[in-house]
C-alpha cells in the first residue's frame, strides 16, 4: 500500500497495513478492560446495600476496620470511617466515571489518573498487606493505567473527535 492509498481513519503521514494498525490500536484492549472493570466495580459497589453499610459484613465500614492496622496509610482509612458510607458512594461513582470516561475516550488521561489513584489508594490502605505483593490486583491495576495517562486515548475516543474538530476548525 503506498502513503497515497491511506486507509480510512488514517492520516497521510502514517505507516499503513497490519501492524501499523495494530500498534495504533495497541491500548484499546487495555481501556476496554479498565473501563469495563472499573463500570462494573462501581455499579456492584451502588447496589450493594450491605456494602453501603457503616457497620455489619461485607459493610465498608467493616473492611476499612478491619484493614487499618495494616494498611500503609491508616489515616487515610480513619479519615475513610469518619463517614464510611459517603466514602463508598464517593469511591463507587468515581470508578463509575473513571471506567465510562476510559470506555468512551473522553478526557482519557484526566479519567486515566482518577483510576491511577482510585487503585494507589486502595494498594496503600486494602491490599498493603497482602503477600507477597503480586497477589494483590490494585497494584496492577496501578500499573495498568499508567500506559493510558501517558498516552491517552489517540483512536477510537470522543478525544480524537474532538481534537480532530478542533484541528479542523483552525486549518
């Protein structure tokens, strides 16, 4: 294929074929993934009645008792018992945003550092203590946004929509 017969979706001063689509598409599966995960935590976590709980199992107050003495950061577990049922509400629509904010592309690396830090907060107070360290999933999920605050969401995003309006606009 030569730089003159560009595939749609492409632009002129990009490589074509396989793997260069490949490689521009390269995050998709990871924003698909994060972003489902992070949809589905946070509508488990809201209609979770016993989850929505300051006291009682599988109540959040419970699990941040129960984990404060081995987090990393027990104050930020006392300053999540101060009002443990807002603090789940609150975590529960912030991964709600951060995964349909990664599913849709939009404003992909702001969303991308909310899930960063939703899963730093959790490594440091929940799974601190977990061992050895690999056995606890938050800090991969730490990991794994990582790719996307660094590179956001080029295709296949209401970002590249925008950008590419905004592009358009000013030529």
């Amino acid at each position: 294929m030569t730089r003159t017969d560009v595939p749609s979706g492409a632009r002129a001063d990009e490589p074509v074929g396989l793997r260069a689509v490949a490689a521009r598409h390269a995050l998709l599966p990871l924003r698909i993934f994060l972003g489902v995960t992070f949809v589905y935590a946070g509508l488990d976590k809201l209609t979770d009645s016993a989850f929505l709980s300051a006291t009682g199992d599988g109540s959040i107050g419970e699990l941040m008792r129960g984990v404060r003495d081995t987090s990393a950061i027990p104050a930020l577990v006392d300053l999540a018992l101060k009002a443990p049922v807002g603090f789940a509400v609150a975590l529960a629509i912030g991964e709600l945003l951060v995964g349909l904010g990664v599913l849709a592309g939009l404003l992909t690396r702001v969303a991308a550092v909310g899930g960063a830090l939703i899963s730093l907060s959790l490594w440091l107070t929940v799974s601190w203590a977990v061992t050895p360290y690999y056995y606890g999933n938050d800090l991969i999920y730490l990991m794994a946004w990582l790719p996307l605050v660094l590179a956001g969401a080029p295709y296949l995003s209401l970002d590249s929509v925008i950008r590419s309006r905004r592009s358009r606009r000013t030529a």
